[in-house]
C-alpha cells in the first residue's frame, strides 16, 4: 500500500477535489490541514518548494496542486 498524505486548508476547492478523487479510488490518505499543523506546512514547503495548496505526498514524491494525471501515474492507476 502507497503512503499518502495530502496537504490542505478548509477553504481550497483544489484541496478538496484531490481529496474526493482518492476516495473515489479507495485510495486510503492522511490529511494535514496546515491552516492549523503550521509545522507541518513548514515541513511541506521544505519538501515540495511552494507554500500554496494543494500538495499531495506518495511515497515521499510531491505532487504540487492538482495534477490527476500524475497522481494517477505514482498510484499505478493511469
């Protein structure tokens, strides 16, 4: 099973859209909401570069915003 995280704020339709798209594909993930865990935005940034909402971790792999293609590809779903 891949780990996934996804890193979010309440108020991102993006953040939410990523979200549905993995549980439409029963694809279980953690979310960290960094409006509240601001270390763990600060470890998101340092990881993926960018501050901004949505990133998608999968196995230690950033992905930055809403990318389906790419998130399908590293879940082997393309």
């Amino acid at each position: 099973m891949k780990s996934v995280v996804v890193y979010s704020t309440p108020a991102c339709p993006y953040c939410l859209m990523v979200k549905n798209f993995l549980k439409q594909n029963k694809v279980e993930f953690k979310e960290i909401d960094i409006s509240v865990d601001t270390a763990a935005g600060e470890r998101m940034m340092e990881k993926a570069g960018i501050r901004s909402v949505p990133v998608t971790e999968i196995d230690g792999e950033m992905v930055v915003g809403y990318d389906i293609p790419k998130i399908k590809a590293l879940l082997g779903l393309a």
